[in-house]
C-alpha cells in the first residue's frame, strides 16, 4: 500500500519526494493543529471555570487530535515522500483510529448533552468526574483497539505493502472493512441525527408551554435554548467529518470489497486529502469559537491582554507636556485598572 493512494486510480503518482505544491499543505495542517489543540489542552488545565467534568470529553478529543498532529499526519507525509513501507502501514492505521476516536467522542459528547436536555435528573447523577474519566478510558480503550484488528491478517512488516491477500485474508478484510462503516460510521450517525431531532420536537414543545405559562425573562429557557445550541455545534462537527472522510472511506469500500480503486481526478483526490485531514484542527475551532465557556474564557483572556496593554499606552498619551498626568488620564488608568482586576 502507498499511501492512501492505492485506493483511487486516475491520480497521477508523483514522485516519491517532497513536491512543495503536493505536500506543503501536510506541514501547514501538522503545525496548525498542533498549536490549535495544545492551546485547548491548556485552557483547561490552567482555568478552573472549564475544568468541568463536562469539559472532559472535549479535552480527550483534543489529546487525540493532538496526537493526529504530532504522529499520524506526520507518518502520512513520509509515507506521501520516502518508500517506507512501514510508514505507510502505521500512517493507515493512526487514520484508522483518529477516524474511530473522533466519531465516538462527538457521539458520547452528542448523547450527555442529549441525557442533559430531555432527563436533566440522571445528568445529575452521571455527570461526575469519575464517570466522565471512566466514559473517556473506554473510548481511548475502543479507538486503540480497532485498527490493529486487521493486523492478524495483514501484519505490519516491511513487505507489507507489496504483499498480496490470500481469498481468506481479503474476506477477513472485508468482513472488518464493513463492519468498521457500520459500527463507526453509519450508526453513530444514525444515532446523532435520531438525537438532533428527538431534542428538536422536546425543546419546541417545552418552549411553547414556557411561553403559555410565564413571562418575562426565563431561566429555563435560556437553559434548553443554551443546550440545543450546543448539541447543535457538535451536529455540524460530525457533519463537517461525513463530508471531509466520505470520499477516504468510500475509496476504502471499493478497493476492500469490489477489489478495484475509485476513479477520482487529481484536484478532487487533493480537495478530500486536505478536508479529511484538517478535521483535527476544524474541531477545537469550532468548540472553542462556539460552544459558551470556551469562547468566555478566550475572550476575557483577549480582553485582558488587550487592556493591560492597550491601558499603557492611553496611561502614556494622558500625561501633560511638563510630566503631569491630567485627571482624565488618572480616571481612565483607574477605570483600566478595575476592569482588570475584575477580570
């Protein structure tokens, strides 16, 4: 196997060398997701308003996506550049489970916020830090231990790549290539979508007898507006994955089970190359730009640096020519000086 490329024909092979205009988007992904997930990991290690057993989850999605960056999509470029066979084998295989660990973390993240919405009592009960810890082992136990599965029948050697199944080895990978679309592809997303519109009838129908019983401000609905909101950003996050990994897993079906490649042209196989692997860092954009605490928690942090030292410089431009500091100056550097503290 080279690569992912065995799994598409009409792309033209290039050289086995570094080609900045094919490759160079590998670096710049591997560099963004690094900084993007690392800077995540952070936020909540040093912020005790997002250590939150809720917040673990997302955190363990970041870890895997970290790692994605870090070694999988590295693996990728060398198997992309230098006949390494076992790079190949390892670079599949990491996809493998990134691919599975993203899936299962959106779905068990999807589900508590789901539990949260329509039975906010078991949420209560569940919602602890040693069950998230447990819930996280679990998913980290899973996503390791699907890709090697097919190791029994395709073992990671240097002739690997080269080498051809026999009839009861390509049936094994056939039955496995199924059964991984299956349990880690189209049920999860049957699930998630079962769950988006179960919520979406349960919320319009408690919105509606909110607004028959009370009025003026509500708490509880800006509860179950704030919750269908969220659930709805990890909707679009697994969406976003449908897309970007259909045309990687729909080349695995048919060169798995019809035994021949898909027909893509080059601009379509590069397009989907580069979605399929800038899910790691589309993911913690996306919770950090839209789901509340996260986006609070960076934007206080915006706002105080921008203070701290944007307030020197109106504290500088409010001195008088002899060295005085006018009253305005003094309020201004006072007010700063509050809101920052505050902060």
């Amino acid at each position: 196997m080279d690569g992912n490329n065995t799994f598409f024909s009409n792309y033209s092979m290039p050289e086995m060398k570094f080609v900045a205009s094919l490759h160079v988007h590998y670096v710049i992904l591997c560099i963004l997701i690094v900084l993007m997930n690392a800077f995540v990991i952070l936020l909540f290690s040093f912020n005790k308003n997002l250590r939150k057993p809720i917040n673990f989850l997302l955190v363990s999605l970041s870890v895997s996506d970290l790692l994605f960056g870090l070694i999988g999509l590295p693996l990728v470029l060398v198997c992309s550049t230098r006949p390494i066979c076992l790079a190949c084998v390892f670079s599949y295989t990491f996809i493998m489970f990134t691919s599975t660990s993203t899936v299962l973390h959106i779905l068990v993240i999807s589900y508590e916020r789901y539990i949260k919405i329509l039975y906010p009592f078991k949420m209560q009960q569940i919602g602890r830090a040693s069950f998230e810890q447990a819930l996280v082992a679990c998913l980290w136990f899973v996503s390791i231990s699907v890709p090697p599965i097919q190791f029994f029948w395709w073992p990671p050697t240097e002739t690997s790549c080269a080498a051809v199944l026999s009839d009861e080895a390509a049936k094994k990978e056939r039955i496995y290539t199924i059964s991984v679309m299956v349990i880690f592809g189209a049920l999860p997303l049957l699930f998630l979508l079962y769950a988006d519109i179960s919520v979406f009838f349960v919320v319009r129908r408690q919105l509606d007898g909110i607004d028959k019983t009370s009025v003026g401000p509500r708490d509880s609905q800006r509860r179950l507006l704030k919750e269908t909101r969220v659930l709805a950003l990890f909707a679009v996050m697994m969406l976003y994955f449908v897309i970007s990994w259909s045309l990687y897993y729909a080349a695995i079906i048919a060169h798995s089970i019809l035994q021949k490649p898909l027909l893509v042209p080059d601009w379509l196989y590069l397009l989907a190359e580069v979605l399929r692997c800038s899910t790691p860092l589309v993911n913690p954009v996306l919770y950090v730009l839209f789901k509340h605490d996260f986006r609070r928690v960076v934007w206080l942090g915006v706002r105080r640096i921008w203070r701290k030292y944007g307030g020197l410089q109106k504290g500088s431009s409010g001195q008088s020519t002899n060295g005085v500091r006018t009253a305005e100056g003094q309020t201004d550097s006072r007010n700063v000086t509050e809101k920052t503290v505050f902060l």
